[in-house]
C-alpha cells in the first residue's frame, strides 16, 4: 500500500485551528493530543477516579455475547474491571451496513491509537466502539449510495416503526433487508470475494433482531482479531448504571445550559460555526413515552416536553429515573458527560462536528467537576485503486485536485483540446466579427425607419443564435466521439469527489471489501495514521 497525506481545501475553520494548536480553540479543552506527554497525564489523572468498572463489564460483556465477540473482545471487556486499564473511545450511528466508510475509518482510528498507547503506557488499553442506539432519526442510516451506470443513487429500507421510535428497538424485517441487499449486490462488479461477503451479510441478517444488532454483528465481523469492545448506549442495563449519574444532570441542568449558551456565542464570536442551537431552558435530556423520544427543557421550576405532552417537577423526574431510568437518554451534550462518567477514557476519537460540540463543553463538564479526555481527530482517508489511480496520471489529474475539486474542470479543458481549434473561441471571435459587420446595415436601418433598427437588431440576435446551436452540435459531436473518456472521468468524480465531498462520506464498506476483499479493515490498521495531517490517501 502507499500512503500519501495532503490538505482539504474545505476543513472547518474550527479543526484547521485545532490541529495547527491555535490558542483561540486549543484554550477550550484540557490536553494536547499530540503531545505524548498529554497521555501520560491523563492516565495518571485516570487511576486516581472510580467506576463502576464491574458493572460496566458485566453490561459489556452481555451485549457483546449476542453481537458474537471474539475471545480478543471477551478478554479486553475483562481488563476493564482492572483499575489500571484505560478506554480508547468513539462512537457512531448504526447506519446500514456499517454505513459511510467514515465510521469505519473512525474506528481504524481508534484501534491504531490504542496501540500505540498500550506500547507508550505499558498498560491495558482498550478500543471501546460506542453505538449511538437511542438516536431515533432513521432517514440518517436507513441507505447507502449504490454505484451503477456511472450513477450513484441512494437504496433505502423503508420505515416500519414511528418516527422517533430509538434505533436499537426497530426490529428488522429479515425479508425485507435480504431483498434490500440483494438489490446492493447487483450493483457490484463479480469479484473472487463477493459470495464470500454476500454470505457473511446475510449470516449477519440471521443473527439480528435490531438494526443495532446488525450493526454490531458486522462491526465485529470484520474487525475480529482486534478485541475491539462494542457497546449500545441505549441498553437497559447500562441504564441502570448510568441512573446517579443521570441525576447529577438533572442536578445540572442549570449551569450545564447556561454555559453551553456562553461557550456557543463565545466560539462565534470568534468565528467558528457550530451546528448547535441551544438555550438556557434546554434540558439536554430525552424522555422516553410510548417508544419515542421527547426532548425535555425546564421551564420555571417544571421539567416539561417541547409539545407539552409531559410535565413534572424536578423531584417527580428525579423519582422517575430511580423507578426506570430506560425512560431516560441523552443528548449530544450530555452523552460526552454521561460517557466520561460511565468510562475510563484517555482519549476520545472523533469526527470535525464532534468536536465542534466538544468545543462549548469545558464549563459544563467542570461543573459536574469532570475533565475532558484527550480529544483526537480520527483519520480521514479515501481508498484509490491503483488502475484509478494510474488512469489520473496520464490525464494529468492530482489527487489534490481531484478530492478537492472533483474532475469537472479537468475535464472540461480535456474536451476542449480534442479539437483543432477551440469550439467557444472560434464561435466567441465569430460572433464578435459578425457584431461589427452587422452595425453598418443596422445604422442604414435606423435613418429609413425607427421600426426596421429593431428589425436588424433582431436579425442579428437569430444569427448569433444560429452560431450557438452549431456550437453545441459540433460540442456534442466531439463528446459522443470521446464518450468513453468523458465516461472515466465521470467515473474518478463519482469515487472521489461524490456529491462534491469526500469518499468517505458517500461511499460504503461493502463496495471496497467487494474489490479489496474481506480482511481490507486488517490491511488498513497498517496504515501511519498522520494524526496531524488532515487527510490520507490509500493506494491499495
């Protein structure tokens, strides 16, 4: 494999500055995370706090059981009861067959880091994958894009539950989903791995009751050897653990919405953008009623849903999270806190929006007297094929300009230079030529009569029209003639730079563990993983 790194031209002004260290957002978090130093620190702070780290375990390793973990898992959810370990830790949605190749590269990410912080620490680390399975926005993960006749189009499993129903209590309709990757598998080019992967996915299917289980089922498929612990945020019995912990944000709630208020003007002020409304009512909690989730904001001395549909006193709430804390889960503020408490984590592996909410979190966090863990950007990567990649060269395309910019422009100027003459100069200097051989018969026009100036003035406009229609014939012939070349730069755009963006945001797992076979996520945990750098690309 060959690995190059470069820049992206469109990084959030946020993550540019927090990987160059800028002081305007570096202030904001605890620890350097490329400071090696950094994890030291933190693991030293780590040892010294307490978890319910038996628990935590016991929750673990039921969830995993069903999941079917590896003995490396079962091993690594049994070194979390030990005090001296420590948590490598990120999370995602359970999209559909893993869903974009970030998540996949998110938890690369997390692997190689644990890594190298079990060499550097000489102690247990352990790479801890969170699945967001309270969140209930299904039109997030029920698709992938496939990638047929040089289109991508979204394939999507239909909805059969409410609309704010949690994920991991949508049950699937293993008929249904086997139809729906049938429906996938057509659009993949036969390869010596595809009844292999198509095997493996429907084994998966078969085990699954939920869309998370799937999820899960497939996560640890494919990174079996690496001990990599899952866990769904939406478990009953982790519930049940975090249910103190849950009413210290209740607790909270007014200094944690406050200064998330103030951190938000703050960073806007300085001219970072972050996707977060937010106000000093927030409740920053969800209440579960009749399988959905409601937001809860406090208003006066009353907690109460944003429709109203339930109300309480902060005692009543209180009680309720005692009697049942399944009704309760968090939301993207309060799930960092709920995971710092829950975890041991040294560091967090996250994404660039991740991090913007992490970047209005310190006062609330101190508030409930927590400390961040060490925040690091996970790696972002495009996967290029080595005939793609040599068809870019002898184009003349860069991998910068391409994952930055796409191919239409390249392609574009290559089409203009298939002519001997350029079409839209020759036709432009035509058109300018016959602009001032015209004005003589249109001032003629103008002393015989008001009328015939706009006469001539109108003959004019259907001459230049003339020429634009022969231009675009004479355009469309030179494409139907160079059609197949135009085909395979339409083909780079779509892998790398689909939907004007990065690979890793469109494209799924399963189109590259088609081409590069199953154990591609083993390949690319040998990867250097250039934590400072903004984007890798992986030659394969």
């Amino acid at each position: 494999m060959n690995v190059q790194t470069l820049s992206l031209n469109r990084q959030s002004k946020l993550i540019n500055d927090y990987r160059n260290r800028d002081e305007s957002i570096f202030t904001q978090f605890h620890y350097d995370p490329y400071q090696l130093r950094s994890y030291r620190k933190r693991y030293d702070y780590l040892v010294q706090q307490e978890y319910k780290r038996d628990h935590l375990a016991d929750v673990l390793l039921k969830q995993n059981r069903q999941w079917g973990m590896s003995k490396q898992a079962e091993d690594n959810i049994e070194k979390i009861r030990q005090k001296d370990s420590v948590v490598v830790i990120g999370g995602q949605q359970a999209g559909l067959l893993t869903g974009p190749m970030y998540t996949i590269n998110k938890i690369i990410s997390i692997i190689i880091q644990t890594k190298e912080q079990s060499e550097h620490l000489q102690k247990p680390v352990i790479p801890v994958f969170w699945i967001a399975g309270e969140d209930h926005d299904f039109e997030e993960i029920n698709h992938i894009f496939t990638y047929y006749s040089n289109q991508l189009k979204k394939e999507k499993v239909k909805a059969k539950h409410p609309e704010k129903t949690p994920v991991s209590n949508r049950e699937i309709d293993s008929n249904e989903l086997k139809d729906w990757l049938d429906r996938i598998f057509l659009t993949l080019q036969e390869t010596q791995y595809t009844k292999k992967l198509y095997d493996e996915l429907i084994t998966a299917i078969e085990q699954s009751t939920t869309y998370v289980d799937f999820f899960a089922n497939i996560i640890h498929r494919l990174f079996r050897n690496e001990g990599l612990v899952l866990v769904d945020s939406n478990h009953e019995g982790l519930r049940e653990l975090e249910k103190d912990y849950m009413i210290q944000l209740i607790e909270k709630q007014q200094p944690i919405a406050e200064s998330v208020v103030r951190q938000l003007q703050h960073q806007e002020d300085k001219g970072y953008s972050i996707a977060l409304d937010a106000t000093t009512e927030d409740g920053h909690l969800f209440y579960h009623l009749n399988g959905e989730r409601l937001l809860l904001e406090k208003r006066d001395e009353d907690w109460v849903s944003k429709d109203e549909q339930v109300r309480f006193t902060q005692s009543e709430l209180i009680e309720l999270v005692h009697q049942d804390p399944r009704c309760f889960s968090n939301n993207v503020v309060t799930r960092p806190m709920m995971q710092e408490m829950v975890f041991p984590v040294l560091s967090f592996i996250g994404g660039p929006g991740e991090i913007a909410y992490w970047s209005v979190l310190k006062e609330s966090f101190e508030s409930l007297d927590l400390q961040f863990p060490i925040i690091t950007p996970r790696i972002s990567m495009t996967l290029l094929t080595s005939n793609q990649y040599a068809w870019m060269q002898r184009y003349g395309l860069t991998l910068e300009t391409v994952i930055n910019h796409g191919t239409y422009q390249e392609k574009m100027n290559w089409l203009k230079r298939q002519t001997q003459a350029p079409i839209d100069e020759v036709i432009d200097n035509i058109k300018q030529e016959l602009t001032l051989i015209h004005q003589p018969i249109q001032d003629v026009a103008s002393t015989i009569q008001d009328d015939l100036e706009t006469y001539a003035q109108s003959n004019l406009v259907k001459m230049q029209e003339e020429l634009d229609d022969l231009n675009k014939r004479l355009t469309r012939e030179v494409k139907r003639k160079n059609q197949h070349t135009l085909k395979c730069f339409d083909e780079i755009q779509h892998y790398y730079y689909p939907f004007n963006g990065l690979q890793e945001r469109t494209w799924n797992v399963v189109y590259f563990l088609n081409y590069f076979g199953l154990d591609l996520p083993e390949q690319l945990l040998t990867v250097p993983p250039h934590w400072e750098q903004d984007h890798i690309v992986v030659e394969i």
